[in-house]
C-alpha cells in the first residue's frame, strides 16, 4: 500500500485552519496577486508563494503565514526559493510583526533572490524600514530570534554554526504576529518559496495579574483578585455586581463576591477576543472586538449581555470598540483606514461606518461623555499623546471642532468620563514612550472633564492592558484597572 501524503491548501480567501504549525494565512498591504500556501506533512515543507511590491519603507506587500502568540519566540527554517524568479530581490523571510496592518512594526529575518541575507526591521509603526545585512550570501539555514524587545538573525548551514547579527531593537506589546513570508517584489507575478525543517519555539512571558478597585473619595486601592495568569481591560457592569475582563481571546465575568473565580462567556463561534469591549448602558447588549480566524484583523461585534446572538457591525478591519452612546444607538472605535487610524461610530442596528476624525495622527480610545455631548479621545496630532475631545457627531471639516484637554510632557491614552460627569481618569506614560506598551511603568491620573485638577493618583507596572475601556462602577465611586508583575 503507498504512503498517503497529506497535502494541505490555503489561499488568502479561505485560510482558515491549522497550517502545520501556523494557525492562519493571509495577505498583507496591497498584492493584487493572492498568495497561497500548501503543506506536506509528510516532508514537513511549507510551499508559500506571495506577490507584492515590496517589503520596505514605510509599507509592505506580501503573503504571510502566521502564528498569533505572547513573549519571546524562536523560528529556524532550511529556505530556498522555487524557479530562477522574476525580480532578484524577491524575498523569503522568518517575519515577527506587530500587525497584519501594512505598515506595521517589525522585524524579519530575509533571504532575497539574490542571496543577500539581511535582518530588516520597522522600529515603530510607519517608519522607514531599516537593515543590518549579514555577512552570509545565499545561506540556506534562517533563525530570527526575539528576547524582549530584542531580535536577531542567525544564517548558516543546516548542521552548521548559525552566525548571528548585530541585534537590533523593535519594541511590541501584547500579541504578536510570527511565522513565513514571501514577497515577489513584482506585484504582477507570484514567487514561491520552499520553507523545511521549520521549528517555532515560543516563550510567554509568565505574568501575575491584580484586579484592582480604585475608591474615588478615600483614595485608597483595593486588590480584589490575583492570579498568575493575563487577564484585561475591567469594565464594570451596570448592576454592579461584577466586572468583565478578557483573556487569551475569550472574555470572563468576575463576581464582586469575595473569593470568586473567573466564568467563562459562551461567545459561540467569537475567537480572538481583545481588550476593547463594553457593556450598554441598560445592561442589556455587550460590545466586543475580536480577531476570528480568516478576518483581516479586529472586527467590532454587538451581542446580548450573555454573549449570545453575535452581529458583525464593521467587515473592515482593524476596527476597535471603545464606547457606547448613552442612548444606546450608537458604538464609537477606532479604524485604520488608509493608512490612518481615526475615530469613527456605527450604529448598533448595523449600516454604514461614520468617520469622525480626519486629523493626521493615531486617535484612539473614544469615549462618549455621559451627556452624550461629546467624545473623548487620545491623539498624536501635535506630537505627543494627549486627551481631546469633540462634538459627538464629528470634530467638524479638518477636525477644527476639537478642544485639547491636557497639555504637559507625559503621554496619555485611553480618557474615561465617570457615569456623573464630575471626572475623567486616563492612564499616563513617561515622557517620549511611543503607543501604549505593555510591561511598563505608568500612572493613573484624575481630572475634571475640562482637564482641570490633573492629579496623579495610582502608580502601577502595566500599561497595555491596565484600563483600555471604561471601568468606572455606576454610582462613580470607584473604577476598576489590572496591574501586573512579572514572574521569574
């Protein structure tokens, strides 16, 4: 009886199940040539064939297959292209990204068609796409390696010495991308690469997680829950009885109870959950972003409170929740459209997204004053990170209706009006920090809704993670927020 080889399909189209060891494929930036992956178990080859025009600057065009995990990572792959190719700077790569967006941060560990072997890298999302070549022409052995912030590449021969490169420094929070990349450099022609031998090695960083409870009029912290696992992102439920979080892609109900445990929500068929999700205001509907297997990115779904009867309100992507209307008729999020990310609401019925921002810059974490008058965001529009806010039907022809609440040298994200009004708590990093990274030191600040009475109230480790979403309790007298600490 012959041996049975089993063969296994995906286009961008339809990647949608385990790959080997990958979880997913898909193209990135513009390839008006889908790219495709077939694997051999029986050889353990991947045959990744991409087009795109490039991997370079500010924007990159490539298939990509991929695994979505935390923490330091290993890849090593025997690489060798198919064909004498059409563009000698096509490129077969051990990639680590931060997004699937285009113009993502990252680091990758390429062979082009030439032989020249390089570690490219994108320190912070958009910008120019630096290289450290190594000294190797034409190795057919590849390592990309991440320790913390840190990545280098190894190139040799299989059963050889692998020679390192300088490392470089690419700083990512959270989830990472990592996995198999080929670009053809001629967006009209598809190259293929052969990947064998491949082994991914992962390292989650081991974290301890406190739920925190911040009382407003005794300014005092209460840890409430601790457990050494990641949990994210606390909102307060309307009754006020307990307080949803997420973790690894699933959300969780945490009973005010003492002693109580994490329950799962039966999200159906939801996966990838992240940060950015919320309660209505009746307590009726939740809101939630998640990542599902074969999307683009983080899409924006509408639910009942119990997680049940999920309804997709924005097929682009990447999309994230932050805030219900206090009339419940509308979400607002944030969306990368163009290459820029702004501010933009759907209503919960479903039609068509309203962009609300057009200022050049990241607006992120929108969310609506409890008189429904306005909307609070982060912004980098002058430089620096700092709270704004504007009428909640639009910031008005180049965003001219905008008003900039706070001012100094720190950066701050994600501002939180309490349900009465009186406060806004926001979450501050150290001057110069570039987004909102996880794993560093942060403060929580308090203020007025115009911005006055700025006043430092909590230092924490944490960031990313720490209070993405609105965690204030309904009568305004305490919100929640995550700390963390790392383990050995």
């Amino acid at each position: 009886m012959k041996q049975l080889t089993l063969l296994m399909f995906l286009t961008a189209a339809s990647a949608a199940a385990q790959i080997g060891t990958f979880e997913n494929a898909s193209d990135v930036g513009a390839t008006p040539k889908k790219g495709s992956v077939t694997y051999d178990a029986a050889k353990g080859e991947y045959r990744v064939s991409g087009g795109g025009d490039n991997m370079w600057a500010q924007k990159d065009a490539f298939f990509f297959l991929w695994r979505h995990i935390t923490g330091d990572v290993i890849i090593t792959a025997d690489v060798r292209f198919e064909g004498p190719g059409a563009v000698t700077h096509r490129k077969a790569a051990i990639i680590v990204r931060q997004e699937l967006t285009e113009d993502s941060a990252y680091a990758d560990a390429a062979l082009h068609g030439d032989g020249l072997t390089s570690l490219q890298y994108r320190p912070t999302a958009a910008a120019s796409t630096k290289e450290v070549r190594s000294e190797l022409k034409g190795p057919v052995r590849l390592r990309l390696e991440r320790k913390g912030d840190e990545f280098t590449l190894y190139a040799g021969e299989p059963g050889g010495e692998l020679t390192p490169t300088k490392s470089v420094t690419v700083a990512m929070k959270g989830g990472i991308y990592a996995g198999l990349a080929v670009c053809s450099h001629d967006a009209n022609v598809l190259e293929t690469a052969i990947f064998s031998n491949v082994t991914v090695k992962a390292d989650p960083l081991k974290i301890r997680t406190k739920v925190n409870v911040f009382d407003i009029a005794e300014r005092t912290t209460e840890v409430i829950y601790t457990t050494d696992g990641h949990f994210e992102a606390p909102n307060w439920s309307r009754d006020g009885k307990f307080l949803l979080l997420n973790s690894g892609g699933s959300l969780y109900k945490l009973s005010l109870a003492k002693g109580s445990e994490p329950e799962k929500l039966d999200l159906g068929t939801l996966t990838g959950c992240n940060n950015d999700h919320g309660i209505s205001r009746d307590g009726k509907r939740l809101a939630l972003s998640c990542r599902v297997q074969g999307a683009p990115g983080s899409q924006v779904y509408v639910a009942d409170a119990d997680g049940k009867n999920a309804k997709l309100l924005t097929p682009k992507a990447p999309s994230y929740y932050h805030g219900w209307s206090p009339d419940g008729k509308w979400l607002v999020f944030t969306g990368q459209r163009n290459g820029e990310f702004d501010v933009f609401r759907v209503s919960v019925n479903g039609g068509e997204e309203q962009q609300l921002t057009t200022a050049k810059g990241l607006d992120d974490g929108p969310d609506y004053s409890p008189d429904g008058k306005w909307i609070y965001v982060n912004s980098d529009r002058t430089g620096n990170f700092h709270i704004w806010r504007f009428p909640a039907k639009g910031s008005g022809p180049g965003d001219k209706l905008a008003q900039q609440i706070t001012k100094d040298e720190l950066e701050d994200w994600f501002p939180h009006p309490s349900p009465n009004g009186k406060w806004l708590v926001l979450i501050s990093f150290p001057p110069g920090t570039k987004g909102h990274p996880a794993n560093q030191q942060a403060q929580l600040r308090l203020a007025r809704p115009s911005g006055a009475m700025l006043t430092p109230i909590v230092n924490l480790f944490g960031g990313q993670g720490s209070m993405n979403v609105n965690s204030w309790s309904p009568d305004s007298k305490r919100f929640a927020f995550i700390s963390y600490e790392l383990l050995p």
